[in-house]
C-alpha cells in the first residue's frame, strides 16, 4: 500500500509538500511535477500529515489520512497580535472556585485540542486521567496531605524546603491548599521510560490551560498532587497508574469564583546576546 496518493489533477506542483516534510522523504518528480516517495524511505514517515495540511487544492492524501478528514482551517483563524497578548497576559492561575461542577464533555473538549499541542517527531506519548467527582478530588487531596505528613514525619529536606506544614495546618482547619477545592483536576501522564513525554506532557497541559479560558473556566497547576502521585503508592494506586508510567503534570479546572480586571506586573526578561 502507498504511503499516499495524489490527486493529478488537482496537484499545483508547487513543492510546498516537499519543503515541509520534516523527515525531508517526499520529492518532486521531474518529469510529472508530482510528489513522490523517496524510495526506501517510506518508514521513516512520522504521520504528522503537514504534506495534507499544506495543499491548498487538498491533492495529496496520506493513506493513514485522507485529506477529506482533515478539517480546513476557517478564513480569519489566526488572532491579531494585541488580542493574543491581552488573552495570554490576562490568564491568571485560579485558586478560588465556584461550587459548580465542570461537564465531563467540557473537560474531554480541552483535551480533544489539548492533543493537538506539539510532541518529538510526533510521538503524542500523552495519556490523560479526569477526575470530576468533587469527593474524588477530595480525597486525591487527602492522600496528598497524608504523603506531607509522612515526609514531616521523616524530616525531609522536601517537606521543609516547600514547607508542607504549612499546607497539612491548612488542611487541618478546613483550608485545601492542595486542589483549592477545584471541581475537577487533569493528569497527563506517560510511559517512564519515554524521554518524549515529560515535555510533550507539559506543554500539552499549557495547551489545555489556555483553551479552558473561552470555556469561562479557570485552571492552576496541581504541583503538590502530582508530586504525590509519582511519590506515594496510595496516590499513585488511587489514580490507577501502572508502575511503567509516571505523572508529568496536573491541573486544577473550574469556573472562577472572581473576574480579574487587570494585568499584574513581571520581571522582565532575562535576554543573552549569543556571540
């Protein structure tokens, strides 16, 4: 079976196929001015499908791909400068949330475009885990409050530098400085022996971050349980990961109690001049 087919009489011939391939295996063919497969180097393709998405005459057609189930970008699609900056300087990490429960479809809609976010030669090595049981979350809090306990108990050096004490009186007066009380959390996890994953799960969930604002909801790092999750049995059992896979980040997701009405200040940025 070929790797794709093409379209002869919707093929522009203009190579843009070609020039965009990341492992550089397409060609133009000389003679027709049709792309083609660089003989041999058929398996060395990683499905990303840029030689489909490139085409504006939807000529080519990878056979894993049909172009006809690609969906064409809308006209107007890319936001102006000044709306991007407002939408990324304007987000803000949510720790106060409405008692409302977030739809499971909602939640499975962020990682739908979430998994759109780039991976290492297209691995995707990204698996997801929802949890959006308010008593579930809760009790993913607890676990993680009774692994600080333990680390206190052990007088580690972890426990003191993020001064988990802190958050375990907290949590002793009725105070989740763990989940915030969110409605729901988002782990994004993979295979521990992957070099992939751990950054395609990180900036997976920046994704996942930025698409929940149109959703009127608001997120924030789950720092404290997924370092639970990856540490302490009992989280990790709880979550139901295997003992080949590891936590490379959580997420906090609401609907924010209050609406931020303006951009707080940074440091600015570090910049090297390389020689």
């Amino acid at each position: 079976m070929p790797l794709f087919t093409v379209n002869k009489d919707k093929c522009p011939g203009d190579g843009k196929c070609a020039a965009v391939c990341p492992v550089r295996i397409i060609k133009i063919d000389e003679a027709t001015r049709l792309p083609a497969v660089i003989e041999g180097k058929e398996e060395l393709c990683i499905n990303c499908g840029h030689c489909v998405a490139i085409c504006p005459k939807g000529a080519l057609s990878l056979t894993s791909m049909p172009v006809d189930s690609c969906e064409p970008l809308k006209p107007g699609w890319r936001l102006g400068p000044e709306a991007v900056e407002q939408f990324i300087k304007g987000r803000r990490s949510i720790r106060t949330y409405k008692d409302t429960p977030v739809p499971r479809q909602t939640l499975e809609k962020l990682i739908d475009i979430a998994r759109y976010a780039p991976s290492g030669i297209n691995r995707q090595p990204v698996y997801w885990a929802i949890i959006d049981d308010k008593d579930k979350v809760r009790r993913l809090a607890e676990l993680t409050v009774e692994w600080m306990r333990t680390l206190i108990k052990e007088g580690s050096e972890l426990a003191a530098s993020l001064r988990f004490e802190n958050i375990v009186k907290a949590w002793e007066k009725g105070n989740d400085r763990v989940l915030r009380g969110a409605p729901a959390t988002i782990i994004a996890y993979g295979l521990k022996d992957d070099p992939m994953a751990p950054q395609a799960c990180t900036i997976a969930l920046t994704y996942l971050e930025l698409a929940a604002l149109p959703f009127g909801l608001g997120t924030c790092w789950a720092g404290y349980a997924h370092m639970a999750i990856n540490m302490y049995p009992d989280a990790q059992k709880f979550i139901g990961l295997s003992k080949r896979t590891s936590s490379f980040g959580a997420m906090m997701v609401g609907y924010p109690k209050f609406e931020y009405c303006r951009i707080p200040m940074r440091n600015k940025p570090h910049i090297k001049e390389v020689a």
